[in-house]
C-alpha cells in the first residue's frame, strides 16, 4: 500500500538520521556558558508558551540571559539536531520515542499541552462528500509528519471505526497549507490542529472528530520540549529556569486570554479573529509516564514501533 509504504520510508530516514546522531554523540558543545539557549520552535499554537515566556521576560526571570527561536515544519528533525543547532526544541510522543529507542540520549524537560474532551485539539477534515469515516478507506490523508502522535492517533482512529489505516495513502503536509490542500482536492481528508481548526470551519469544511479521543476518554499529553542528556546534565540551572519560565507563561496565558491570541495569531500568521476561536488550551510542565505509555502501545499497534523505552528515563526530574 503507497501510504504504508510513505510511512515506512520516512521511518527510515529518521532512524539513518538519528543513528548518525546517536554515533557521533553530540556533534557540539553541550555547555551553554553564557546563559543563552537555542530552541526549534513548531509552526502551531503548541509553541505559545515559549513565545510567551519569551515576550513576557518569564527566560530572564528565571536566569535564561537569552533565547535564540527557530520554528521548523518538521519537527522529526529536532532529536538529530539537539546538541548541534538547538539545546532544546519541540516535540511530539512517538518522535521523542522513536528517537530515545535508537540510542538518542534526550529527555523530556518539559510538557506543553495536550488533547481533553473539553479541548479537542486535533480534528480530521474531509471533503464535502464524505460524511463517514468508512468512506476514507483507500483515500489520501494529509498529515503533519509520518511518524507523530497525530499520524499514530489517526490510525487508531480508523482502526476503532472499522477502517484498516495500512490501506491509507497518508502524506505529509505542512499544517498551515491543510485547508487549501483539501480544498483544491489534493487531499482527500487532513489532519488539523488549532489555531487551523478555525481555517476550516470558516472554510465550511467538515469535521469527523478527534482521533486522540480513539486513545483515551482522558486528558492526554503528547507535547513536550526536550533536550539532550548530556546538555541538562552540563546545563541544570537552563533546563529549570527554561521549565520555571514556562509555567510562568502557562499561568499567564490564563489570565490574559486576549493578549495570548494576539501573539499567537501573530505566530501562526491568522487573523485575531480566527485565532480567538480556537480555544487556547491546557498548557502544563508536567511530564506523565503513563501518557507516554499510552503513545507507546498505540505506536506498537499502529507504528510498526518494535523499541524498547524505560519511560521513566525520559523525564527531567531537575537539578535538585
């Protein structure tokens, strides 16, 4: 099957890419002497609390002297870039995952947000003659990246309501583009986050669910920020101040719900007002082992993931 085959070759690469990683060690220096940090920001809303924290002084607050941002479209880049270009960067479950079972020494430092029955943030959008998830089978899905927790939360999805996803063609396209690729029928259905979810609905575009509700009738984490060992283990003060800054932001994006959507219609380049219906979301620092089992299992299932993980190793636990 193409989509089967798409998935297994971007796995591939990924595990060429990480292996590199894993050998060469590092690849750079792992100390950031002058208090500084270099971070690989997504092209979502998932990135809001850096922003905030940035924008806010919450880095300097905390004994961050500086924050260097870069926002990439694929982010099964971050694990093989981390001690090279960046000290820290986003990531999603299976990727994090995927990267810890082939030898890459990384960490989560922080969590991000996630997906609740009150917060659905993932939606599959189709084309307007679909209605039915059992119409997707044999179609072409639009998804963030081959190997993330959308891609894998997607497949159990199908799989719950009855469609094998090995028959799917999933491709990968960058989540800002979505919307006019279903469109302009490229796609024949995406997989969107906020503040994109906006785009579609104002685009008249069906939605059939939340295929993260397919893992859990729960909230479940499945964003993290993280770094290599060796830089939390030369760098203890960054890797808490970086955590302490952002639960400075998530409690700020609380109580200044107007100002968030200004810098994040800013980010994700939306206009306010189809960032302002997006809800916000649940951002946390808190890292939970059983959501990581969670992806973990799915991935097994869905993933063709065959990796050993110790769950608990993938937690920061911090300095002290």
């Amino acid at each position: 099957m193409r989509g089967t085959r798409i998935t297994t070759l971007a796995t591939a690469l990924l595990a060429a890419a990480l292996a590199v990683s894993a050998c060469g060690g590092s690849g750079g220096s792992t100390s950031s002497a002058d208090g500084k940090i270099r971070v690989a920001l997504n092209n979502t809303n998932d990135s809001l609390a850096v922003l905030v924290a940035e924008q806010q002084g919450f880095f300097a607050k905390h004994g961050v002297k500086g924050v260097s941002t870069t926002t990439l479209n694929d982010i099964t880049l971050v694990p093989s870039l981390l001690g090279k270009q960046y000290d820290l960067g986003f990531s999603v479950a299976p990727i994090m995952l995927r990267a810890s079972s082939s030898g890459v020494p990384l960490v989560a430092v922080s969590g991000n947000n996630g997906d609740s029955p009150e917060d659905q943030s993932v939606q599959i959008f189709v084309r307007p003659d679909i209605t039915d998830v059992k119409q997707l089978r044999g179609k072409r899905i639009g998804s963030p990246t081959l190997t993330g927790n959308i891609n894998i939360a997607t497949k159990a999805w199908l799989s719950k309501n009855g469609v094998d996803p090995a028959g799917e063609q999933f491709v990968q396209v960058p989540t800002p583009n979505m919307i006019d690729e279903l469109k302009a029928g490229q796609v024949d259905a995406v997989e969107v986050i906020n503040p994109f979810i906006t785009v579609g609905k104002q685009a008249g575009m069906r939605s059939l669910g939340d295929p993260e509700r397919a893992l859990s009738p729960n909230y479940l984490g499945g964003t993290y920020w993280i770094a290599s060992k060796d830089w939390t283990a030369a760098n203890p003060q960054l890797a808490d101040g970086f955590k302490a800054a952002l639960q400075d932001a998530a409690q700020w994006i609380k109580a200044n719900n107007d100002k968030a959507y200004t810098a994040l219609a800013a980010y994700t380049k939306v206009t306010p007002e189809q960032a302002k219906k997006s809800p916000l979301g649940e951002f946390t620092t808190e890292v939970s082992q059983d959501d990581l089992k969670i992806w973990g299992d799915a991935m097994k299932q869905f993933g063709g993931f065959g990796g050993t993980v110790d769950y608990s190793k993938l937690v920061y636990t911090g300095s002290k």
